[in-house]
C-alpha cells in the first residue's frame, strides 16, 4: 500500500506554508522593514499615552460626569438621564444652541464668501504679499486682545460713537447695547477671515495659469472663471477648511467672553454659544452654582454635534480629484 502523498501546498517548504521573511503578498520583508516595523511603537507610545491622559481620558470623564449631579466637591448623586432632560426644557441652552448653529452657518458663509472674493482680488494683485499679511494679521493675534480692540470701535464713548457725535447725530444709535450678537458676529469674521484666505490661496496657487488664460481668450466672465476653474479645483482645501471651520467654531469661547462680558460679570445670555453655557453652568455663572453634571451633559451634546457634523461634512464632500 502506497503512503499517501502530501500536498505540496501544505507540506513544510510548500508556497502554502508561510516563510520567514516574507510578507503575506509574496515578496521579502528586508530588515530595515522589520526594523521600522519594531521601532514603531516606542515612538508612538509617548503621543499615544499623552492623548489617551489629556483627551481620551476627560471625554470619557465627562460622560460619567454627566450622569450625576455634582459641584465639584461633595460626592456625586446618580441622576441618569435627568440632566439631558433639562437641557432640553433649558430656554438658555435653546439660545447657547442656536447662537452656535448661527456662528457655524451664518459666520461660516460669509468667512468663506469673503476669504473667496478676497484671493480672488489678491491673486494678480502687485502687493499680493503685504496685502495678503494684513489680512492674516488678525489670526495671529490673541482674541483677547481682538475683543478689546472691537469693543473700543463699538463700545460707548468709543470711536464710532465719537465720530457718530462730530457729525452731530444726537440720537446715535447704542450699537453695542442694541446689536450686541450681530457685533460679535462681524467680529468673529473679521477674526476669522485672515486664517481661511492664506489656506484658500495655497490652493489657488496650485492651479496652473494657462487655465485662466484659456479662458480669458474664450470670453469668460470672472463668474465663470470661478465656477468652472477655481472651485473645481481647489475641492479638497474647500473640504479640508469646512471641516476646520466646523471644529473650531464650535470651540469659540474667548472673544465672546472678553467682548460681551465685564470684570465680574458674563456676557448676557443672548450671546452665550454652547462654549459659553458649558462654562458658566461649571464655574457659577448662573444659579445654582457649579453645575459639573449639568455643564457635562452640554458638552457630551457639543461632543456629539461635532462628531455627527464632521461625518456628514466627509461625506458630503467626498469626490473624486480632478486631474490636470
């Protein structure tokens, strides 16, 4: 009785088996891949172990957080979903909220409309270079400092209200008592704009010239030059910079702050965004004080709006590049 044959892809040394030294695909792994492959995780541990202590772990914090009632001292009391439930019946928090829905959507459109018209006009502008870091010149500046620039030309007793009262207007408007939120607004473009024309440029720089000289000579309009042209091909910075947008200005905090608020007090409840509410409910803007919970459960809401936000943006914008 002959013995049975082995199968030769199975058998030790067969192309079934799998070898030392070669990947899954077939081809060798040279040693400087196995030694890239073990230096890996020394160098990302550190990174790894900072964010999961500074990022990771405080997420994770306040969701607990916001299942309890707690002041930041005493122990906490389990309250489950008790503090989302109050959101939702807070009339504060609708204002914190909607005042953040108009920031991302109606200071988002004009940054971007903006940031738009002005690489357009700077892009064969002579001084391109100066113009382009005056314009930048408010994103590198603290917002602190931004904030007490824009309450001075607003503010009473302040530069437009002086030269409202040179040209004998008595009954001047008191734009910062009546159109505190649209202020902020403009001053949140302004602040704003400088950063998203340096980006949006980059990419304009990148189309090649001949484009928008075949298109001079076929008669197109500056409109159509834009629509067909620039905007096709500048898709991944406009996606890239959407998403930007969308993260930070959830986060914005500091101007509304030092604008709208005073030594001792908040700025009124009509501009808080939910940046604003998280902090005055923790550190005793309103009554009662130090709400940790109730401050966690907006942020968890915040955290999730972001979350929920920045997927649809990736899958809105998806597209295929165009090639050149």
């Amino acid at each position: 009785m002959t013995a049975p044959v082995a199968d030769p892809l199975t058998r030790p040394g067969g192309s079934g088996a799998s070898r030392p030294g070669r990947r899954a695909d077939g081809g060798a792994t040279s040693p400087l891949q196995r030694r890239r492959a073990k230096m890996f995780w020394p160098f990302l541990l550190p990174a790894l172990v900072l964010y999961t202590a500074f990022m990771v772990g405080p997420t994770l914090a306040s969701f607990w957080i916001s299942l309890h009632s707690w002041d930041g001292i005493t122990p906490m009391t389990w309250r489950g979903l008790t503090n989302f439930h109050l959101l939702l019946a807070d009339p504060v928090f609708h204002t914190a909220l909607l005042n953040t829905l108009v920031i991302l959507f109606g200071v988002g459109a004009a940054v971007f409309a903006l940031s738009f018209a002005l690489t357009m006009l700077l892009r064969d502008m002579a001084g391109r270079r100066f113009a382009r870091a005056v314009i930048f010149f408010p994103s590198i500046v603290s917002p602190l400092v931004l904030a007490i620039f824009w309450g001075f030309l607003f503010q009473q007793r302040g530069l437009l209200d002086s030269l409202l009262t040179g040209l004998g207007m008595a009954d001047r408007p008191n734009f910062l008592g009546d159109h505190l939120w649209l202020i902020v607004c403009l001053g949140m473009v302004w602040m704003s704009t400088g950063l998203y024309v340096t980006i949006i440029m980059a990419g304009v720089d990148q189309i090649p010239p001949y484009l928008y000289e075949e298109c001079e000579l076929a008669g197109a309009t500056a409109w159509q030059r834009f629509r067909y042209v620039t905007f096709p091909l500048t898709w991944d910075v406009i996606a890239t910079t959407t998403v930007l947008w969308t993260v930070s200005s959830l986060k914005i905090f500091d101007f509304i702050l030092a604008f709208g608020g005073t030594t001792n007090d908040l700025p009124p409840t009509s501009t808080w965004n939910t940046a604003l509410f998280i902090y005055g409910n923790t550190f005793g803007g309103r009554v009662p004080l130090y709400q940790f919970g109730y401050a966690s459960a907006a942020a968890v809401v915040t955290l999730v709006t972001i979350i929920v936000l920045v997927v649809l943006l990736r899958r809105l914008t998806r597209r295929e590049a165009v090639q050149l």
